[in-house]
C-alpha cells in the first residue's frame, strides 16, 4: 500500500519492493504482525505457510483472528484477514508443514526473503539449512516475554541459526517422575506420561511405575520387592513357574473398560504401597501415603461435584472434585479413543480439555499422595504447556524490525542489518532495542555452515544398534531428515534413506558391521542438501551411563591418527546446539532461549556429577546429561562426569514463543548438489548479549 504512493519511499526502494517476493514461515503471534506490517508496507507477493489450527488461547494477541476462527488453518485465516488490510496483494497461503518434500531447495529459490515467525527450533533448523543452500537471505525473529530477538542469517555472511548452542531445556531423573517426586512439576510430567501411556504414543522411558532400577533404591531385598502386592502394583501377571509377565498399560486398561475405580486404586494405591516396600527410598523422606477410590476424602461432597467446577480453572479442586474429572475424563478420552482408525493415538494437547482436565486432575491426586502443594487447573495447564506469557507489543515491536530489516536487504546493505535485541529494561547506554555492534560472523566449527563439517561422536559400539544412530544421533540430535550413511573407508552404505533398502541393518550393533574406534562416517540428507562427517570414539560405558555423546572439540578426544582422514586442525570443534526442541541433541529446548535452565536433580546424584559451564571466545556453553546424550562445547580437558540417572525431558510448547517437538513425518530426498563456500574469518563483535528467542 505505501509502495504504491510515490513519495513515501525512495525511487530505488519503492521498486525493490514492487519486484520482491518473501515467504513468511508461521502465522502466529509474530507472523501476524509481520503479514500486516508487509501488506500495508506495499509488498506486493507473499506467500505463508503454517501447520497450525487457531485456538482460543491465541486470540489475546493474533489479531488477524477471531472467536469463529477458532479451529481454522493459521495461513488461510491470516491470508483471508490481511486481504482486508490491501486487497491488491497477492498472498498464497500453505495450510502444511516447512519441513515437507513439496518445500525443497528449489521452492525457497524463488524468494527475495525469508521471513522466520516459527514456535519451534526443529522447523528453524531445516529453514535455516533450506536458505544456506539455497542462498536466501533468512530474517530469524523470536519473543519471549519482554524479550524479543531479530536477527539476519546469510551464507558465508553471518552466523547461522545453529552456529552457537542454545539454552538447554529442564529435565528430570526418570526415577523422581516415578518414585520420588519433589515438586508438583514432577506430578504433572507423571500425569502427561500416563496419558500417553493410556491413549497416547507410548514410550519405554515414560514408563510410569514405580522404577526398580532406581539407585537409590539398591539393597533392597529380593522379597521386599514381591511383599503388598508388588506385581499387582506393576499390572503384571505371574505365571505357575513364578516369572512375571509383562502386561501393557494401555491393555491393561482396555481388558478393564477404563473402569474409574480400577485404574485410580492402581495408580494412586497399589503402585504407591509398592513404592513403600522400597525402604531404602524413604529413609531421609516422608514417605507418600497412598489412597483408594473409596476414601472418606474421595466421597465427601462427591454429590455436589458436577461439571461446573471443572470450569472454576482457578480454583484449586478438592480431592473428590479431581475423583470425579478423573472418572469424566476417562470416559471422554475412551470414547475418543475408540473413534480413532485402527493404529492411531490421542496426542495430548494444553488446550484439549479432557487432555487438560486428565492431567490436571492426577497430577494434583498425585501430589496430595507425594504431600506437594496443590495447584489450580490454570497453574497446572502453564506449567503443563510451560507457557511463557506471550506479550502482543513485544510481538509487534519484533515484526516491525523484521520489516525494516527486509528493506536494508533489498537494498543490499547488508552490513546494516546487525542483529537487534530488545529488553524489558534499558541498558547503560539508555537502549531498550540493543543492536550488535557488528554483525556476528560464522563459527567456522559449525557442523552446518562450515567448509568441512564434522563432529566426533563417543559411543559404545557395543551397546549402540544402526537404528539408534539413526533415530538418536542423526535425527534427534543432528535434525537430519532422511539420512544415508556410508563407511568412508570401505564405501560400505549401512543407512539408506531408500525404504527398506538397509533395514537388515537396523538391529546390529556398530561393531558388528566395522564401525569401530577411530572409523569415519560418511553421512548425508539429500534433502536438506547437507553433508556431515562423523568420526567414531569408542568407549565401555556403564549401563547408567549415556549410550552416546556429541563431543565437540578435537582436542578433546582424539581418534586414532592412522584412520582419521587429514582434514584442518579446528574440523571437528563443533558443534553447536538448534533453537526450542528440539534440535533434540536429547536435549529438549526451552521456548524461552534468553535463559539458561540447569537441571535439577536430588542431592546424591549432585554429589556423582556436575553440569560444565565453559567460557568461549564468546558464549558461554551449558552441558546438561540426559539418559541417551551429553553435548560438550569446551577447549579445556576437564574430565567427563558420570551420570546414573535417566531423565525424563519436559516438552514445552508454546505459540509464540519457541519450541515443539520435531515433526515425525517421513520425507522423501531430493537430489540437489551441495555448494561449499569458504569459510570466513571470524569478526565478533565486543558486546555481550544473551542470545534468545
């Protein structure tokens, strides 16, 4: 729109805009901005693409949508409420997911600018390695809070979004979920597992009785743990021979109908009395006090427990009232269930009520058991979701500095658009929008943007099979989509992207098929065009311990000289972390990137192992455990710790914010060469800013 009035912009601007095309990637808080600053602004071809439906929750600060909006597509509501703003530009929007085979190299080609307005880091990464092939300059944009972020990424220019590591996000002992929780977050992660484990995608790890296995619960006698019921307590069955046999949890539930009283007396008595047979667990604790469906606590004033409390979100719900979502919950979530084609699964979601109302309801029981302070359904679903207050003039000040950074692009100064920071409170110099002083060159031990990309990676080759390299390592941890991997000295494939091509492979281990100290693996995403090196340390790990970590630094580790190929001295000093989820170096990211979130664990396992915390050249690099990683960023030899937990990890996600889980969909390669530049020499800049999103 003003474009088209001659006056308002400079000649030369004025038709740079009028010939442009950007592709702006989320419809949500920011992306609605960002479309109504770009329609009003005169550009006169946009096109958006979100996977998202509108919910009520983002109606406070998405203006482009209303209450009848309320289950549409994002892109198509956003394209349909920005027309109104100026009918003469051209807007196609895409109701799909950035991180699809229809969404190539080639489609991010045909744009001038990118413009990032995305929730989660897994889809900022593919749109960052999209734009770096394709050599599209990418405009990254984040909120949290107060807080907010805009940053330009260009090939062989600036950093790249996954050049520096990001905050880790919390997580918690696998064993505090299930046996000693502390904090009513632990209830709620316990609560959101047992939801999966009744209708949602089950996982092993997020297995909710009791954990024998628990260190501290070593010592115990054999008997002690078959006393009160124990296998009763598990949903086991025991044979004539006196083996126990497993039962699912979720057939458990179904040969029970979802009985109420059933699945409550399990979860809530008996597995809680099989906690109280692990003594050693409550030696220096209060021990929790289990409770059965008839209690006198559980009846009382059950007659007035109708279906209007449910809907009092900041009212901290008695014992009966939680009984009686719990039993109405059930019955929703089953009938959902069974509506389900054959295979499929409920996914929970913060703004699914009976979803919400489930966990709600046995996280607070569970927390009466564990005599942790009970908290209102509103408190539970922000600390469920782990929302971070989403502030709508945050929101429009951010896109509007995405906008203006467009414009230098097109005008190729690109010297100009150093990254800008905005702060709730004024820095020494009086400035709420802090820019860099200069803008922030490439880490040239990126394992995306550098020349040679390559990491070391410790395993034991033992323990690993070919389908944990695959799904733990190169997907969650590397945010590959379709990888194939190949023996560099032999040639040998033993990963192909090709359905069933390897699948032979995929449970042996990595000695097995010669993949031993000091072997280099060649791996490659045709899809995102991108090539990575890995080179192989073995080491005899402990059951306890990580089965694998991403070490960074050469010096570090070094491989055996005579099979390591001759590549520059500083190759393998990546990598560095993706933004919130997950590049999910098993590490799950937290939505708010401006602060770092240390894990918190009891006070034994802090005497066993420490979080490392390294001073770079420039950022500060937090290391954190979890049961399948550890990433290490450090120049100096300090010795590994070790850690005898498994931990769980805390999904956070939020609109406007930034982290969601990595999209699961299967993508097909496509066939494009890899360019490679050569590397820049680093020029960062002196001031010291918190890097968030």
């Amino acid at each position: 729109m003003a474009a088209s009035i001659n006056g308002v912009f400079p000649t030369t601007l004025q038709e740079k805009i009028k010939s442009s095309k950007l592709l702006v990637v989320g419809a949500g808080g920011i992306g609605c901005e960002i479309l109504k600053n770009l329609v009003l602004s005169g550009f006169p071809y946009i096109e958006i693409i979100d996977l998202d439906t509108i919910d009520l929750s983002n109606l406070n600060r998405q203006f482009l949508f209303h209450r009848e909006h309320v289950g549409k597509s994002k892109a198509q509501v956003a394209r349909e409420s920005a027309l109104q703003f100026n009918p003469d530009v051209k807007i196609k929007a895409y109701h799909d997911s950035i991180i699809g085979t229809d969404y190539g190299v080639n489609f991010f080609q045909n744009f001038d600018v990118v413009l990032n307005a995305l929730d989660n880091r897994a889809a900022r990464n593919h749109v960052n390695r999209m734009c770096l092939n394709a050599h599209v300059p990418l405009i990254e944009s984040g909120t949290a809070g107060y807080n907010g972020q805009v940053e330009m990424i260009t090939k062989g220019l600036t950093q790249c979004y996954e050049c520096t590591p990001k905050a880790t996000q919390k997580s918690f002992p696998g064993c505090t979920i299930r046996n000693t929780p502390s904090e009513l977050i632990h209830c709620i992660v316990w609560a959101k597992h047992l939801f999966n484990q009744l209708f949602g995608e089950t996982d092993d790890d997020e297995d909710i009785s009791p954990d024998v296995a628990d260190p501290e619960a070593q010592g115990e006698s054999t008997n002690s743990h078959n006393d009160g019921g124990g296998a009763q307590a598990s949903g086991d069955d025991v044979s004539q021979a006196g083996n126990v046999v497993r039962v699912n949890t979720r057939q458990w539930a179904k040969d029970n109908n979802y009985d109420p009283e059933t699945l409550f007396n399990k979860f809530f008595n008996d597995d809680i009395k099989y906690l109280l047979s692990m003594s050693n667990l409550w030696k220096t604790r209060k021990p929790p006090r289990p409770i059965q469906w008839n209690n006198a606590l559980l009846r009382q004033d059950k007659a007035n427990c109708e279906h209007q409390f449910m809907r009092q979100y900041h009212k901290i719900w008695s014992l009966a009232e939680c009984a009686a979502v719990f039993e109405d919950c059930l019955k929703k979530l089953r009938t959902n269930v069974e509506n389900l084609v054959e295979g499929d699964f409920l996914v929970w979601d913060k703004d699914d009520q009976p979803a919400m109302d489930f966990v709600a309801a046995c996280a607070n029981v569970r927390a009466y058991i564990f005599e942790i302070a009970r908290k209102s359904r509103f408190e539970v679903k922000s600390m469920a979701g782990n929302i971070i207050a989403a502030i709508a003039t945050t929101n429009a000040i951010t896109a509007g500095i995405v906008v203006l950074q467009t414009i230098k692009i097109l005008l190729k100064d690109f010297n100009k658009c150093k990254s800008v920071y905005m702060r709730l409170h004024q820095n020494p110099r009086q400035q709420l929008l802090v820019p860099e002083k200069v803008l922030s060159t490439p880490n040239p031990n990126c394992y995306v943007c550098a020349a040679e990309p390559a990491i070391h990676l410790r395993v034991d080759t033992k323990r690993m099979r070919i389908k944990e390299l695959r799904d733990e390592v190169l997907k969650k941890t590397i945010n590959m989509i379709n990888p194939d991997v190949l023996i560099d000295s032999k040639g040998a494939v033993v990963i192909s992207s090709e359905e069933a091509e390897t699948e032979c492979n995929e449970e042996k281990f990595l000695n097995e098929l010669d993949i031993v100290d000091g072997v280099v693996l060649k791996c490659d995403d045709f899809f995102q065009n991108y090539e990575l090196n890995i080179i192989i340390i073995h080491t005899d790990a402990e059951r306890e311990c990580p089965l694998f970590e991403v070490v960074a630094n050469k010096d570090q580790l070094k491989p055996k000289e005579e099979t390591v190929p001759n590549k520059k001295e500083n190759m393998a000093d990546g990598p560095s972390t993706s933004k919130k989820t997950r590049l999910n170096q098993t590490i799950e990211f937290s939505d708010d990137d401006d602060l770092c979130i240390v894990e918190e664990e009891d006070e034994r396992v802090k005497g066993q192992t420490k979080d490392i915390s390294v001073q770079t050249s420039e950022t500060e690099m937090v290391t954190k455990n979890t049961n399948m990683l550890r990433i290490t960023l450090s120049s100096q030899d300090e010795p590994m710790p070790k850690v005898k937990r498994k931990t769980t990890v805390v999904d956070i996600i939020d609109d406007d914010v930034i982290e969601i889980l990595d999209s699961d969909e299967e993508l097909g390669p496509t066939k494009i060469k890899r360019i490679r530049v050569a590397e820049p020499q680093s020029n960062h800049g002196s001031e010291n800013i918190i890097n968030i999103d």
